[in-house]
C-alpha cells in the first residue's frame, strides 16, 4: 500500500494540473506591451565595456524605462476606460 500512496498523489497533481486552465497560469503582463524594453536594451551602448560608456549606457537604459512605463500606462489607461 504505501508503495502505491506516491503514485496516487502523482496521479492526483497531474490530473489537477490538467483541468487547471491556462488563464489561471500565472502571466507576464510586460509580453502584452507594444514597447519591447530588451530591444531597446540591446540598442543601448553597454556591450563596449569601456570605462566611459558606463554613462552613456546607464542614461539609456533609463529612457528604454521611460519609454516602457509610458508604454505601460497609456495601455493600461486605454483597457480601464
């Protein structure tokens, strides 16, 4: 009996997982966004390692954030009207 108990459990969780629907998945509401904040990461001159680069690459960063958050709010000001 007590070989079968860890099988019944596993049984159990699979079927569980299988009726679970996916909207109950826990999502990334950052893949919705028009602005694609890695993108724009990747345009930023970071890649360089040199020493004076560090604040060009900082300065961009924050506005890829800037522009991100922006992104954010006018969808998410748009989806509550």
């Amino acid at each position: 009996m007590m070989n079968r108990l860890p099988a019944i459990l596993l049984l159990l969780t699979a079927l569980v997982l299988a009726v679970t629907p996916a909207s109950t998945v826990a999502a990334d509401p950052v893949l919705m966004q028009d602005f694609d904040r890695n993108s724009c990461y990747a345009a930023c001159p970071c890649s360089t390692g040199a020493p004076d680069q560090a604040q060009l690459c900082f300065e961009c960063k924050q506005e890829c954030d800037r522009k991100f958050w922006k992104s954010f709010d006018k969808e998410t000001n748009q989806k509550d009207k």
